[in-house]
C-alpha cells in the first residue's frame, strides 16, 4: 500500500481519502482500514483510551477535540468521540459520529 510509510496513519487516510474521491471504493477501504490499524500506537488514542477507561471524561474530550480538529477522518478517534457522547447522555451525537464513522 505504502511502501515509503507503511504504519503510517496519516499517510493512509489521506491516501484512503483521495482514492475515494477517484471513485476506486476498495483502494479507498483498504487504506482506511490500514489507517486504523496503524493508529493502534498513536499516543494521543492511547491517552484517550486510558482516560475513557478511568471514566475521566473531561481529560478525553480534551484529547478528542483537537485531534478531530486536526484529522477529522480518523475514524478511532471519532468512534471513541461517540462513547464519550454516549457516556454524558448525547445518543443522538453518538449516532451521528457512529455514522460519520461508518
């Protein structure tokens, strides 16, 4: 997929981005899903993660922000963005970052 930065999620999911934008849907899913699996390591994820496990919410949602902010495709951080919104009582933003996910 990317023989000059394999593992790196950025590269994938702007890689996963454009090839969708050509129309090539399976290079794109590849990609994306290359993107999430290299994000397994990002040490914001892992923080936020962490934070999410401790029910420190605040901490996460202080994580999660900026970090959509600056990789608005990054579909760990959206997903854990929809179990924090679930958490404080938001099912319908939950749903909808579920589906922006997706």
């Amino acid at each position: 997929m990317l023989s000059a930065s394999p593992g790196n999620a950025d590269a994938c999911r702007l890689l996963g981005e454009a090839l969708r934008r050509t129309g090539d849907d399976e290079g794109a899913s590849e990609a994306e899903l290359a993107a999430i699996a290299a994000s397994v390591g990002d040490p914001d994820l892992l923080s936020a993660g962490r934070a999410l496990v401790t029910n420190d919410l605040p901490a996460a949602e202080s994580i999660l922000r900026p970090l959509l902010h600056r990789r608005p495709t990054d579909v760990a951080a959206i997903r854990m963005m929809a179990e924090l919104a679930a958490r404080v009582g938001r099912p319908a933003d939950a749903e909808r970052l579920l589906r922006r996910a997706i």
